[in-house]
C-alpha cells in the first residue's frame, strides 16, 4: 500500500488515511481498550426448532431450538445464547404455536437472561394458530451472561411448530461494552 497515512493524537484516536483513484479514504478509530470488534468479527448465530414441541398449559416453555443455521463464535448450545464478548445484542425469535382444541388461548413470546424472565416481547390472544416474533437489545458481559427463549401457552394440546421458517431464534452483537 503506497501513501498510507497513519496519525495520532492525544486523546488516544487513530486515524487511518488511504489515498484512493477518486479522492481520500478516511477511517478514524476510537480511543478504547479490550477488544476492537469490527465488521465481520462480531458474534452472531441462528438456529431453529427442527420438530414440534408439546407445550404444557399455564406453563413458560423453554423453545428448543436444535438446529443451528451458523453460529460465527460458537456462542450458540442447548438453545442457549451464552457470547463471550461483552456488548450489545439484538436479539431476536419467531414462534408458531397451536392449539388442538380451538378454544381462545393467551400466546407469549419471552426473553430469559441468565435464567430469569427479562421482557415479554409479545403478547397474543386467539384461537387454533399462532405465529408470533419479537426482538430486544439485551446486554451480556462476555462471561456469565445468557438469553434463552420461552413461549406461554393458555390452551391444552399445545405445541410449537418446528420449522425454520416457524420457530426460530436469533442474535448479532450490536455494539461491544
């Protein structure tokens, strides 16, 4: 690379400079300490259920998400989201649920973090079918946190559908700590 410009000032920044054919190409980084996560490097994974899963009435279900679709970091196991970069993630899931009896039934999509419900993405009142998705920026510190997925069903014969294209669960780091 010819006429590459590295500078610095006191506060830390740097600043890369890089001629190009139809101007200058400018990238300033940030003062930070730890890890510099950029484009490409950051966490991020997809999986899904892969066959139905009976549900209990009156009963927060974890979703048992067993087919990873990637999982860039393998962050991602026992449909447990655990990463081990401290940030920001997005994250997001997609649930469809039925009922066998077709009465009027309350569905809920819920994000756990470190076992404890953490925020009700979606509440729903119907009959039969249900198809619901949600998402949340939840902090983790790269450690001990997790996210996990459950679904609440008020109807019996319940079950979630298993489908990528029904029941899934995703994430991206967003922003590190």
């Amino acid at each position: 690379m010819a006429n590459v410009a590295i500078s610095g000032d006191t506060s830390g920044a740097i600043t890369l400079t890089v001629p190009a054919t139809a101007g200058t190409n400018t990238v300033t980084f940030p003062a930070a300490t730890g890890t510099a996560m950029v484009t490409g490097n950051m966490p991020a994974f997809s999986a899904y259920l892969s066959s139905n899963q009976s549900v209990s009435s009156g009963v927060a279900t974890k979703i048992l998400f067993d087919t990873k679709v990637f999982d860039t970091n393998n962050n991602f196991a026992s449909s447990r989201f655990t990463p081990t970069v401290a940030g920001y993630y997005q994250v997001s899931a997609g649930v469809d649920g039925t009922n066998s009896v077709g009465s009027q039934s309350r569905f809920q999509l819920l994000f756990y973090k470190n076992g404890s419900q953490y925020c009700h993405a979606v509440d729903f009142s119907g009959t039969n079918a249900y198809t619901i998705s949600g998402s949340n920026l939840i902090y983790c510190n790269g450690s001990t946190d997790y996210i996990e997925v459950y679904g609440f069903l008020t109807a019996t014969g319940a079950t979630f559908t298993g489908s990528n294209l029904y029941t899934w669960f995703t994430g991206v780091m967003v922003r590190s700590a």
